[in-house]
C-alpha cells in the first residue's frame, strides 16, 4: 500500500479546484485530472475512491472552513446586530481571500453533490446559529421569518456585492470593487428589514 504524499494531495485538490472552476463538472474527469496534475490516474485512487467522492471531500472541506470562520466570535446570546455585523465581516474576509475555491464550491452547490455536504454543514453549524436567530427573536430584535426568506434578506446582499467584485463590474457600472463603506451601507438596510 503506498503511503499519502501531503505536497502531491495538495497540489492534486489545487488543480481539481482550477479544473472545475475553469471548465465545469461536466468536463471533469480523473484521467483529466491526473494528467493535468502530472500523476497516474491510480495515485488519485489512493486519496479519492472516485470522481464524486474528491469533488464531495474537496467541497465539503472549503464550505465548513467558510462556516468556521463565518461564525468565529459569534455567541449564540450576542445582539443580533453585533453577530450580523461579525458575519459579515467573517464571510466577506473568507470570500475575498478564497475566491477561487468559492466559486469551486458554487459549481457543486446546484448539482445533487451538493446535498452530502448542506447535511454536514447543517449537522455541524445549525445549533449554533438556530440558537443566534431564535434569540433574537426572543429579544425583539429580529421579525420571525420563514428561513429561505431570512437567509435570502440577511446575506444575499452580501454575496451579490461579492460576486459584482469578482466580476469587476456591475449592472450600471463597467467597473466595481467593493468597499468598506458600501458593505457597511448595505449592512445597515439589512438589520432595517429584519427588525420588527
């Protein structure tokens, strides 16, 4: 049996993470992979039992390094404004620093894949900010909403800000990066409409 190379794993799951953000999944193979990766098709075997199960592992392992650090100094009791505002910041730090895997994590998101890795992640993170949301209710500080209809008010600003930075242009705007100044606008409407 031969033993696992960390600097061969590592530069394997750098090039998975080029690969599928370049060309896709459909596009994506082990033998591609080995081959751009300079190793035989069997050493990928040696760290991956197959195809899904690298894409799952990979994926699976950048969405809970994103909650980890999205909820790193978050206390289920703090105010609802001051653990938005941590979020916030937590994830737009993780975003910037990790776009490419990002956007690996956003090809899987929307194929069955994805469903292995949102149990994980809802195993592992969901008590925490189940906890964090129903306090803030509890205290009045947050309207009860259906989930889907909390998340998308709560952080699909944030990613749309993200996303026309990763693009480098907006709707109205040939070129666009983000700042300070307008994440913490955008902050501030969201707390608006999620208070009571």
């Amino acid at each position: 049996m031969r033993t696992r190379d960390t600097n061969k794993e590592n530069s394997i799951r750098k090039q998975a993470i080029e690969m599928v953000v370049k060309e896709g999944l459909d596009g994506f193979s082990m033998q591609k992979l080995a081959k751009a990766a300079g190793v035989s098709p069997a050493t990928l075997y040696i760290y991956y039992k197959d195809r899904d199960d690298l894409i799952n592992q990979i994926a699976t392992e950048i969405s809970l390094r994103l909650m980890e650090s999205s909820l790193q100094g978050i206390h289920p009791k703090m105010s609802f404004a001051d653990g938005m505002e941590i979020q916030w910041k937590n994830r737009l730090k993780f975003y910037m620093e990790n776009m490419q895997e990002i956007e690996f994590v956003e090809q899987i998101r929307y194929s069955p894949l994805y469903e292995t890795i949102r149990q994980v992640i809802r195993q592992k993170f969901g008590d925490v900010l189940g906890a964090f949301v129903m306090n803030a209710i509890n205290r009045g500080e947050l309207v009860p909403l259906p989930f889907e209809v909390y998340w998308a008010v709560a952080f699909a600003p944030l990613y749309q800000l993200i996303k026309f930075h990763s693009q480098g242009r907006s709707h109205a705007n040939d070129e666009f990066t983000i700042s300070t100044e307008m994440v913490d606008m955008t902050l501030k409407l969201v707390l608006k409409a999620l208070k009571p």
